[in-house]
C-alpha cells in the first residue's frame, strides 16, 4: 500500500509570503517597500532640517527686535532675509512714499524667504502621493494574487482551507504593505506641510516688523552700512 505524502506546509511568514507570492505581486511589494523608504528618508530629512530652520525663526525675531543685531552677519534663511531687506532699503528713490518703500522691501525679504521656502517643500510632494496612492496599489497586488488563486483552486478542484488560505494570504500581504506606506506618509505629511506653514508665518511677522523699522527714517547704523 502507497504511503500517503503529506503536502509540504506553507511558510506564512512575512518573507515567506513574499517569496511564495506570483511575481506581478512581488513587483508591487518591492515598489511599495522603496516607496516606503523613500518616505521615511524625507521624513527625517525634512525634520533635522525644519529643526534647524525653526532656530534661525528665532534668531530673525530677536534680530529684529534688537537693531544692534541687524549690522551683523547671520547664517541661512535669516541672513538671506535680512540681506535682501538691507539690500532693498539702500536702493531708495527720493520720490517715492514711506509706504512705498516698505512695501518694496518687504516684497524683496518675502521673495526671499519664498525661495527658501519652496526649497524645503521639496519631497513633500513625494509624501503626498505615496499616502494616496499606496493602498490603490497594494489592493491592485492583492487584487491579481487573489485571481491567482482561484485560478490555482479551478485547476486543482481542491477548495478546502489548507489550499485557499497561503494563497489569499499572499496577495493581502500586498496590501498591508501598502497601508504600511501610506499611513506614515499622509501623517508625515500633514504634519511637516503644518510645521512649514508656521515657520512661514513666523518669518512672515518678522518681516513686517523689520520692514516698517527699515522704511522710516535712516538710521545711523544703517547709514554706516549703505556707506561701506
């Protein structure tokens, strides 16, 4: 009498389950992996840098609360602010208006700070589109894996547990990844695009500030300055 040969078990774990998987699904879940790594190397790119950023916010606000600060040299987006306000008050037109002359150098400290500005969204876009896009793509590899095994379960006529579960565990594994990437990216970005709007505002209302003291009468260091 033939002895029966159990059938070889199915390995459920994660790396298992991406092995086992039909190759159309292991291309979605290295795609979805990259993604997410993409993700999270922005992520605490854009957090070490919003860090320091949030610094020089402070170091503008006390640069512009203290004149004797203005004539010194400053470092990164509060340098560059202060250089194009500084740089706009020089080039005066005796005609024109003390509203005038504010409004024209606030609007070069703004073009300033806007530049800096759009640097650091860079990669935020990145984050926007993985957290939409992420789940429609790992339910695409669930999608085809779970076709997959009902066309394994046609051709075997064999529809018990032990047959249908490593399939349709397989093609699910496509989409939990894609949760994975989606999740950390929509609140990465929520929170980063938050954090960059405050930053903005804070620079914001430095620059009115420092515009209005820049647009009224000279002042002897500032004289000394437009004079070097």
């Amino acid at each position: 009498m033939n002895d029966i040969v159990p059938a070889t078990p199915h390995d459920l774990s994660f790396i298992g389950l991406f092995l086992q998987a039909d190759p159309i699904v292991k291309g979605v879940m290295i795609l979805l992996v990259l993604a997410s790594l993409g993700c999270w190397t922005i992520v605490v790119e854009k957090l070490l840098r919003f860090k320091s950023v949030r610094r020089q916010a402070r170091a503008f606000e006390m640069a512009v609360r203290s004149a004797d600060k203005l004539h010194k040299k400053l470092a990164g987006t509060t340098g560059r602010i202060v250089a194009a306000g500084q740089e706009a008050w020089r080039d005066q037109d005796p005609s024109e208006s003390r509203a005038e002359r504010r409004e024209r150098i606030e609007r070069a400290m703004r073009a300033a700070l806007s530049a800096d500005m759009r640097q650091l969204q860079v990669g935020l876009p990145f984050l926007a589109t993985t957290g939409s896009a992420a789940p429609f793509i790992g339910l695409f590899g669930t999608v085809w894996g779970i076709m997959n095994s009902f066309s394994a379960i046609a051709a075997s006529q064999d529809t018990s547990l032990s047959v249908v579960a490593p399939g349709i565990a397989e093609a699910l594994f496509a989409t939990a990844i894609g949760l994975v990437a989606a999740i950390p990216a929509v609140i990465a970005y929520n929170k980063l695009t938050t954090d960059l709007g405050r930053l903005q505002q804070s620079f914001a209302a430095g620059i009115t500030s420092l515009g209005d003291r820049l647009a009224r009468d000279r002042k002897p260091h500032l004289r000394a300055e437009a004079a070097e």
